[in-house]
C-alpha cells in the first residue's frame, strides 16, 4: 500500500556565498575572535519547509497549489527523497517516480536511443524494462529517425519530449509532477495530456505542482495550500482552491 | 552512521549498469568526432613516455631497455590513480544534474570516475604492453600479482576519491587545492626517478605512502615481488582509508544534494 507520511517536517536550506565556499576563509575565520571584521559567515540559512504535517494515502490526487516560492518544488523534492528534511520526518513506501525538471540529466553527446536507456537508468528502471518499453517510448516521441543522432542536434521541443516519453513510461506507485504541461507543439501538447491521464489512473498516488486552477480541479481530489514553507490549507479541491482564489 | 554509508554503497553497486554507461558515456564523450577516438589517450600517453623518457633517461645515465618500462609503468598507473583523485573531487559538483533529478544513491558518482579512469587505463596499457613486449618480461613469475596489486591500489583511490568529493562540494576551493597536491605528490613520489636514487634523503620515499602504493603496482610488471612493508602499508591504508571515508559519508551523505 503506498503512502507519503510527513512529521512535522521541516527543511533549511543553506544557501552559501563565495566566502562559505571557501576552505580558506572557513580555516582563517576559525582562529579570529572578533568576528565582526568577517561580517557573515556565508552561510544564509532559508527555511523553505516549516513543520509540515501531511498524510497522503493511496487514491490520493493532490494539486499543489501556492504563489511562486511558496515550497511547492521543495515539497515535491522531499517527497521524492531528494532532499531529507533538516528536522522531523519523511516515511514512504512504493516506487516514486520523480517528474521535476524534466530536461535535466540527459547527454548531449549520445543519440536519442542511448539518452532513453540513460535516463531510464536513472529513473530506476530495470535493463530488461528499458528494452521492453523502448519501441514503445520511441513511437510516443514521435521522432523517428532523429533518435539515431545526438541529443545536441534537437530543437528545445524535440528534447522535452523525449524526456517526456521516457519519464512517463516508468511504472510509478507514486507520481511527483511539477509543471510538466507546456510540452511541445499543440498535437503533442494533447497527446501528452492523454498520457498524463493515463499515468494518473496507473499510479496510487499523484501530488501534482500546478499553476492553472481549472487544471487541478479537473485532475485532482485534494489540494495542498503552500505559503511560505507552510501548509496553508490541506483538504477537498474545490473548498481549498477557491478559498486560494479568493485570496488571490 | 556506518549504515547508511553501506547501503548507500550496495545500491550503488548493485546500479553498475547505470555507472559504467555514465562512465563510457564521458570517455566516448571526450573524443567523439575523432577517428582515433580514446587511442588518441594512447598516442599522447606514448608521446609523453618517449620524450621525459630519453630526455630523464639520459640525465639519470640509465638504460633505456630497463627505464622505459618502468616510467612507463609508473606514469600510466600514478595518472590512473591522480584522475581518479582528481576527477573524484569533482565528481558531486558535476553531477549536479543528476542528484537534483533523482534519489539515486551517491557513491555511483564515485564508482563512475573509478570505471571511467579504468577504460582509459586499459587504453594507455597498450603502451605497457607494445615496450614489455620489445624489452622482454624480466620475471612472468610475478606478473600474476599484478592483479590483486591493481585491485588494492583501485581501492585506495576510491576512498581517497570519495573523501575528496565530499568535501569538495562543501568546499569549492578544494579541487584546486587537490589538484596542487598531487603535482607536488608526482615529484615527491619515485615515478619518474627510482626510489634508490634519492640516497641523501631517502626519508621522502621511506615515509611517502604513494611510494609504497606505486611500487605495489609498478615492481610485479618489472619482475620484482612488492616487499612485505609495501603490502603492508597499501592494506592498512585500504582498511583505515575505507572506516574514515565511510563514516564522513554516513555523516554528510544527506547533505550532498543541499551542497551541489
């Protein structure tokens, strides 16, 4: 049974300048007394997660909403396990497929084909796995013989969709999606939508960043009110969206 | 502590599939486009042995027939294991990519740089093998040794490697500072010199460590058996490497994907 479990959560970000990023500065700082001369230490701490308390089951589909900042991406990457929390904790079981960025992590220099079993690797699937579903992820991108040259010869598009066909072909128990819409051109646009769909109906839970409304209400059953690293408000779709558009 | 360090280092080893692609990928990546390929590491690699060779060879009054074996010997295994060091040290920063996109485990990162610095040691072999086979084998009795030795030395690279890359993503200064330390280590270390030439101060070579790591690998190809000491001193750092880098790794491990 798959299930996301957050207690009381919290997460600090540090966030270092060039002086933190120094071992010289940090071995010179140690023997002074005065730190004042020093000004800072390059360390600024931000609290992107404040104590969150969250329990998402399986049938859950949970529309990630809040201003730009808020700790929706944060979220979404302590879920996945990315980043553990400072304090506080995260429990989870079932297989989570991760869809942040999704055009990160290929490589320019190999062809389409080696980029879906790299990435497939990535996403932890199995090599029998990539193999059998290769055809299948090839066909969905819809870039034929293009697959045979290397990545630095596509147009922005071309990548975004071979990521897109590639990440979404991954068998997940649970869905971490942040703003994956906004794919390609418009039939594509369509045909990644259906595929949304359909991953959405395969996995047991789908938590879903989102910046159109009318989207969530559509997929979603449930939705996460994020402000300032905290839970705003945690309950049914249309009760917690509108209250959001009210406040907006 | 330990334990978060060992499973980390299970899982990466059980994903070899996904670090020996990511390893190949980078070697194929840095040559692409060209005929030669990775051979071009092999005729650099032999271009530089011939030139310090005749040049160091005739400075120290040596043969050429048992010198260049062994600087050979000696450069190809100390680049394996300062790449390893120094590419380990920048392993996490530049695999940023990857550790914001997935919860993989971390230390494939490490093993990738060992596999990369391995299929670039096979290439430069070559040289190796074409100047062993023109001078002759000096013993095929301890050929075999070499084996384990490279093994034991690949083992004390990965942990130096990974203590490297973990503070290094903490500390952004530190690859260049790692990078300075093992030009000095090359000049300190009997590789392109032998360890008996340093009689005033011989002290440099008794009391280096990556002396007795280099003569683990470089004296069974020469037809010479590693001393007791040497295997020693390489074991006992593989043991005391290995507890320190896994126990820095169980600590910081969590914090990785915050540094990078």
């Amino acid at each position: 049974m798959a299930y996301i479990e957050l207690k009381g959560a919290t997460l600090d970000l540090p966030i270092y300048d060039v002086q933190g990023r120094s071992l010289k500065k940090t071995v010179l700082r140690m023997g002074r007394r005065n730190t004042i001369a020093e000004g800072t230490d390059g360390v600024v701490v931000v609290r992107a997660i404040n104590n969150v308390d969250l329990r998402l089951e399986k049938g859950d589909r949970i529309g990630l909403i809040g201003r730009n900042g808020a700790g929706k991406s944060t979220l979404l990457r302590m879920m996945a396990g990315i980043y553990s929390p400072t304090h506080g904790s995260v429990l989870s079981s079932g297989k989570i497929v991760p869809l942040l960025d999704i055009s990160l992590g290929m490589d320019e220099n190999s062809t389409g084909m080696q980029n879906i079993r790299l990435r497939g690797l990535l996403l932890g699937m199995s090599d029998t796995e990539i193999r059998a579903k290769q055809q299948s992820i090839a066909e969905f991108s819809e870039l034929g013989d293009y697959l045979d040259l290397p990545l630095r010869t596509y147009s922005s598009g071309m990548r975004v969709r071979l990521a897109f066909a590639v990440s979404t072909a991954v068998d997940a128990e649970i869905l971490l999606l942040d703003e994956v819409m906004g794919v390609g051109d418009a039939s594509f646009m369509h045909k990644a939508q259906d595929r949304l769909a359909d991953l959405h109906s395969r996995a047991e839970i789908v938590v879903l960043a989102m910046h159109s409304n009318s989207e969530i209400r559509k997929v979603c059953n449930k939705a996460l009110w994020m402000e300032r690293g905290n839970v705003r408000a945690f309950g049914p779709v249309e009760e917690v969206v509108s209250q959001y558009e009210a406040q907006d | 502590m330990f334990s978060l360090a060992f499973n980390d280092l299970k899982e990466s080893v059980a994903s070899w599939r996904l670090w020996t692609l990511l390893g190949w990928l980078e070697v194929r990546q840095r040559y692409a486009r060209s005929r030669v390929g990775p051979f071009w590491l092999t005729i650099s690699t032999g271009v530089l042995i011939g030139s310090i060779g005749m040049v160091y060879g005739t400075l120290f009054g040596q043969k050429l027939s048992d010198y260049l074996p062994y600087l050979a010997i000696s450069l190809v295994m100390w680049g394996t294991f300062s790449q390893t060091i120094i590419e380990g040290s920048t392993a996490y920063i530049n695999s940023t990519a990857y550790i914001r996109q997935a919860a993989t485990p971390k230390l494939i990162f490490m093993l990738q740089v060992v596999w990369r610095n391995l299929v670039i040691l096979a290439h430069n072999f070559l040289i190796v093998l074409l100047l062993l086979a023109i001078f002759g084998v000096k013993s095929w009795e301890t050929l075999p040794v070499f084996i384990p030795a490279l093994i034991l030395y690949m083992i004390n690279a990965l942990w130096i490697a990974m203590v490297a890359g973990l503070l290094s993503a903490r500390f952004r200064d530190l690859p260049q500072i790692i990078a300075a330390i093992m030009q000095i280590a090359f000049y300190v270390t009997p590789i392109i010199f032998r360890p008996t030439a340093l009689n005033r101060f011989s002290l440099i070579v008794r009391l280096n460590p990556l002396a007795h790591l280099i003569e683990l690998v470089r004296a069974p190809l020469i037809g010479e058996w590693p001393t007791p000491i040497t295997w020693a001193v390489a074991i006992g750092m593989a043991v005391f490497g290995w507890i320190f880098a896994l126990a820095l790794t169980g600590r910081y491990l969590k914090r990785i994907p915050y540094w990078v």
